[in-house]
C-alpha cells in the first residue's frame, strides 16, 4: 500500500519503486495479500522514474497540440523537433509523420509533420487552405470529404497553373474530425505529393513566376485542366452514371478551352499552332460527348479512346517550346490529379 500511494504522488517514486520491489518478495515468500497493490506500485512508479530521468537528461520534449488523431479522438504528443498538420500553411513543405505516401487512409492518421526546406528532397507541399460551413451539426465524413475533393482540386490550378510540368501529382487533405469540429475546428489543408518520388522543388507556380504569354497560354487550357482534376474514383465499369456525368464536364471543358485558345492574345509566332491546338481539343470534345451518352462500359471506352487521336500533344509541345515552359515534366509520372 505504500508503495502504490507514494508511486502516486510521483515525487518519491523512486523509494516507491524499492518498497514495492520488498514488497513482492515478501508476498511471495510468505504467501500474503496485496500482490495487486505492489504491482501497481512498482509500475507506476518504475515509470515515472523513467520518464523523470529522460526529462532531466533532456532527451524526452513534449508540445502541446489541440487536436485528434483521425475519428478514434486519441490525443497524440509530438516531439518539439517536428510539427503537427495544425500547424502547417500555404506554401510549407513538409514530410508526413508516416513518411512515404499511399493511398491508405488509415496511414494519415498520424498527424505529425516535419516541415522542410522546399529545395531539399520532400515528399509534400501545402497548396491551399479553405474554411468550412460553420455549422452545429457535424457535417460527417463523406460530407466533408467531398466538399474538400472539389474545392482542393479547384486551388491547385491557383498555385500550379503549370501542373504538366511536375508529372503525376497525388493531392490530399486533412479536415477535421467530429472531436475537432466540436472544438471548433472549420478549416481544410490541401497538399499535394508524388506517392513514388520525393519533391525537389516547389509546385508553386503561378502569376508571380511565369510571364504574361505564359499565363495566358494556360489560362486558355485552364478548363480542360481543371476537368481532368475531377476525373472519376471508380471507373466506368463500376459507376457509369458518374463516368458519363464527368465526361460531359469534359466535353464542356475542352470546348471552352479551344474557345479561349483562338481568342487568347498570344504572340504571332504561336497563333497558328495554337489554332491547331483547339481544333484537336474541338474534335476531342465530341467524342467526349459521344462517351457522355454511352449505354455501357465498352461504349464509354471506345468513345474515351478515340480522344486520344486529337489529344493535340505535337501542337502543345511547339507551343510550350516557344513560350519557355518545359516540354517534359521535371518528375517522371504522366497525368496529374488523384485525391486521398
């Protein structure tokens, strides 16, 4: 009993720790009553003794964070020489407290960070950040997520206007829980990373970085692009209403794009390359719509595979080369988009 009311009281653990340890020998030996007692001593205060002695050699640092871990509400400590994702912003990169990327949900759980100079190999980049509906209510999981989807893919283009020239990019978002919106909690990060391939630079690529032609250029395919970042989770052969839903966005998107190729002001030795350009993306998007309308899966692929004959790659690849923008991408991988 001693033993377990001293280990309590945390300052004397360690003459807890030696009556507990007497304790036990003498149960033991004399077969008495207390044995509960005496272990809970000894661990209790075996413990503290421990932690007491990484505090004073300076090896153990702990920071305070309000947050949770994922849905299970499990308070997490985060040694001082990293962060936690509550602390990231706009333009941070950092590598995720599980190290490389995937697609499991469950691996995102952990909420620490370590932030990271952006010209230094990193596996992710915060890109953007929204605040959600301030509602009573929690909204709930797919709720949020699918706020988040659209809304993440739509900001990306505002800080990567270029994205070919990163190759595939993976995005992802963290959001609040139900234990931190009950806290408050109302904002979404929005990063991005190569679940392959570490970063060695910053996405960030937008007006303040690219000249006024190169801006204009992809201000032009900016639908088209922006189509493509909403592409379907599930393909056509297990949800052909949304797939047929998307590729009417595509349709729409690619004709748009083609539109404001032809108006676009665009110096007069791309013109005309620029022309063919939205006659490619004119042609893609009627097979878009064919695909839009399709009765099956085999229908949807057919009309979706023909869109790869007007893709309009040659005639993107001169103009790229004449306005200075990299005609490869700076990371092995092809298309960009993807959310987790």
């Amino acid at each position: 009993m001693a033993s377990f009311v001293l280990a309590v009281l945390v300052v004397p653990a360690p003459l807890a720790l030696v009556l507990g340890v007497v304790a036990l020998a003498r149960i033991h030996r004399r077969n008495q009553r207390g044995l509960g007692l005496a272990v809970a001593g000894v661990a209790v205060s075996g413990v503290a003794v421990l932690v007491a002695g990484a505090l004073a050699s300076g090896l153990l640092h702990f920071s305070v964070w309000s947050g949770t871990s994922g849905e299970r509400g499990i308070p997490t400590a985060v040694p001082d020489r990293t962060v936690t994702v509550f602390d990231l912003t706009v333009g941070d990169c950092f590598d995720p407290g599980t190290g490389r990327l995937d697609k499991d949900h469950e691996s995102l759980r952990d909420i620490s960070a370590e932030r990271k100079a952006c010209d230094e190999p990193h596996v992710a980049e915060a890109y953007g950040s929204f605040e959600l509906p301030d509602r009573t209510r929690y909204p709930g999981f797919e709720e949020i997520s699918a706020i988040a989807r659209q809304r993440c893919a739509d900001l990306l283009l505002d800080y990567a206007m270029d994205p070919y020239a990163y190759g595939r990019l993976q995005t992802y978002f963290y959001q609040p829980d139900r234990s931190g919106w009950a806290r408050g909690a109302r904002s979404v990060l929005c990063w991005a990373g190569r679940p392959q391939e570490d970063l060695t630079a910053s996405l960030r690529n937008d007006a303040s970085v690219l000249t006024e032609e190169q801006v204009t250029y992809l201000t032009a395919l900016e639908p088209a692009h922006l189509a493509l970042l909403h592409a379907p989770r599930q393909s056509p052969a297990d949800d052909l209403p949304t797939a047929r839903e998307w590729a009417g966005r595509m349709a729409e998107a690619q004709a748009a794009s083609a539109t404001r190729l032809r108006q676009a002001d665009l110096p007069p030795e791309v013109r005309t390359t620029a022309a063919e350009l939205a006659a490619q993306l004119t042609a893609s998007s009627v097979h878009w719509e064919r695909a839009s309308h399709a009765e099956n899966a085999e229908g949807f692929a057919r009309h979706a595979r023909q869109t790869e004959k007007s893709s309009g790659e040659e005639q993107a690849v001169r103009i790229r080369t004449a306005l200075g923008l990299p005609t490869e991408p700076a990371h092995t991988g092809g298309s960009f988009g993807a959310d987790a």
